[in-house]
C-alpha cells in the first residue's frame, strides 16, 4: 500500500463534509474519488476536494484503482443497500456512519454482508472521541470503583435540514433513539462493560416539526424522552434527550458513579452556534467527585481550535479518522468500533423506539445483536 491513503467517499451531505474538512486536515491522506447524486451537496464537496474525481454510481466509484479504502456518509437508510453492493463489486476497508441500519428487517440483510467480508469494517461512533468524553472513558473505573450508573443528557438543537428532509421521519432514520441515540447507547456499553438485557422508555414529539409538511406527511420523529436500560452485570444507564433545548450552556453531561465517586464530562454544542455576544464559546469540562476525601476536581479539556473549525463534534471526527487511518495501514489489528458494535447500538435505539411506542419494556436476547421485540402497537406516543 502506497504511503498516502485514497478515500472513496459515498455521500457528501452536512456531515460528509465535515469528514472531508477533517481528511484535509490528516497528513498523507487524500480524497480520490466521490459519490454524491444532489448537485448542491457535491458543488460544495468539489470545493473541499477540487482534486477529487466525482462519479455517477458506486460501481463507478469502486473502479477507481487506487483506492485504499471507503468512507459512507450516505442517508440512514441507504447504508445496508451500499455496504452490499461493496461486497459485491470490491470489498475495501470501510468507515461506515452511524446508524449501521435502520429497521428489524437489515438485520439477516446485515448478518449476510457479515460472512465472509474480507477486509474490516469501522462504525462511526464520534462521541467516544470527543476529548472530554475520551477522558472519562479513560479514568472512569479508577474514579468510581467500578461503575455501578451511568447518566447520559443531551439538550440540544433540533434536527437539522438534511437533502430530500430524510431525517424527518422514523422510516429513513430508523427514529429519533436510533439515528440521533445510537452514540449513546454505544457509550453505555463501553462505559458499563457488559450488554443490556432490558430497555424502558417514554418519549414524544411535543415541539419539532409538527407545522410542517413533506408531500403531504408531517414529521413524525420524536423530540424528547427518556430511556432506562438494565445490563446484564447489574449496572444501570439512562438517556435524557431534549432536542428543544439549545439555550444550554453545555450540550452533553455525561455522569457515571460508582462506589468511590463520580466521574462527569461536560460537552458544549457546535461553536458556530454560540451567540457571539456571549463572547468565547464553553470550554469542554471533567469533573472528578471522590466520596473520601470530598472535595471536586474540575479541570478543563481544551480542544485544539483547528478541530473545532472543521466540524461540529469537537475534534472527534479528527480523531476518528486517525484511528481509522491506522487500522488502513495495518498499523493496528482491529477496528476500535466493529460490525457488533454498531449493531447493538441500533438494537438498543430500536428497542427504545419499540418501547415508547408500546409502553412495556423490552428484552434484550442474550448476545445483545438484536432485541426480541414485540410486534409494533398502535398506541400513538
């Protein structure tokens, strides 16, 4: 493999752009080829990457002979179609974006992508590289003893406009816990070390969307709610999810506590949308609080401010990529997010859709790939 890295790149919307900001930023990296069908989104790629080639199809895409690997930044429910065409045509290490799928039926889609794909596979998960979150995950056993609950918020902004408005509802984005939530669950289970085996949740759609209108439909994805899940060691996790809330000085609060303390990481939204005349935007925070001696520790996790400019996830995508490059490389064996674990991140954000919906809670099987849920109710959340 040559020095330098080629990406293929299928789909350069809002966060595909960021990925490209963030490529430019990576030494001996280079953006070879792309795959972007909306003329707008792909005009303002070939300003972040005038040296790339832009192609018609993914077959064409995957023709281009000196790529080294694939990046898929494509809507939600475009990426199990996507990975399968890959497998057919030429498989490559992939970089695949969260949600992996989207709804129960992927699942026996996605387990026959699984056999037998020759190269490795990556799930985007950003929030565990956010510096402040990063940090937690690094010192969080040492500070709690063992984590025994772990409280995740996030009042934030609402959804964004996306091309074609796919994100407005649960049949392209899987629902509001597994397109937006799927980085949150995938926390818990690293934070926690073990695999849920029941998910509770209560959730609606009070505020977002509900006065506008698609081809006739309104929006029908949630906007706020709570979900509880139960692992299999006995630790327990909840989820808060606000997304009309974005007056809040920190965007994310992250809380785990264990018999020796309390571990907390406190993250700011996107800088570009900090009032300016609240001057400087928040800087990230870790909070440590033993039990004995009492006394709080805050200490501030800067990020380089070249990493904030090119994204809205403070330095994660940067970071990401760097692991990803090395795994390209060969430099590392493993990818730090596999095919299992996007999986049970979909899972989990499926499991609590279905459990809004219901009002019961919902069993997890025993490996966690995917929850035994009940048939879909007619109870309206």
């Amino acid at each position: 493999m040559a020095d330098t890295i080629n990406y293929g790149i299928i789909g350069c919307g809002m966060m595909g752009q960021e990925h490209l900001r963030n490529i430019a930023l990576l030494p001996q990296t280079r953006v070879a080829a792309i795959f972007e069908p909306d003329a707008e989104m792909a005009a303002k790629a070939r300003a972040l990457a005038p040296e790339a080639r832009f192609v018609a199809s993914i077959p064409e895409l995957l023709a281009v002979a000196e790529l080294d690997c694939l990046l898929i930044v494509s809507p939600n429910f475009c990426h199990v179609d996507q990975l399968q065409q890959i497998k057919a045509i030429r498989p490559l290490p992939i970089l695949v974006e969260k949600p992996l799928f989207t709804n129960r039926e992927d699942a026996a889609r996605l387990e026959g992508f699984r056999a037998g794909y020759p190269a490795p596979i990556w799930v985007a998960m950003e929030y565990r590289y956010m510096p402040p979150i990063a940090a937690l995950l690094k010192e969080a056993e040492a500070v709690t003893g063992g984590v025994k609950m772990l409280t995740i918020r996030e009042h934030r902004f609402p959804f964004l406009e996306k091309v074609g408005d796919w994100n407005r509802f649960n049949a392209k984005t899987g629902g509001t816990f597994v397109e937006k939530c799927c980085h949150f669950f995938d926390l818990m289970r690293l934070v926690l070390k073990s695999e849920p085996i029941r998910i509770m949740a209560s959730a609606g759609q009070s505020v977002n969307h509900l006065d506008e209108t698609y081809d006739g439909e309104t929006p029908d994805i949630l906007d706020n709610g709570y979900v509880i899940v139960d692992f299999a060691n006995g630790s327990r996790a909840m989820l808060e999810l606000c997304m009309f809330a974005e007056g809040a000085q920190y965007q994310e609060e992250v809380s785990a506590v264990g018999p020796l303390g309390k571990i907390e990481a406190l993250v700011p939204g996107p800088g570009r949308f900090w009032p300016e005349h609240l001057g400087t935007a928040p800087t990230p925070k870790l909070i440590i609080s033993p039990r004995a001696p009492k006394g709080p520790e805050q200490r501030e996790i800067p990020v380089d401010p070249t990493l904030l400019e090119a994204g809205d996830h403070n330095g994660s995508t940067f970071y990401q990529h760097e692991g990803f490059l090395a795994l390209v490389r060969g430099v590392i064996p493993a990818p730090d997010v596999t095919l299992s674990d996007g999986w049970k991140a979909v899972a989990m954000g499926l499991a609590a859709q279905e459990s809004a919906l219901s009002g019961q809670a919902v069993t997890l099987d025993a490996d966690g790939l995917f929850p035994l849920l009940p048939k879909p109710a007619s109870r309206a959340v």
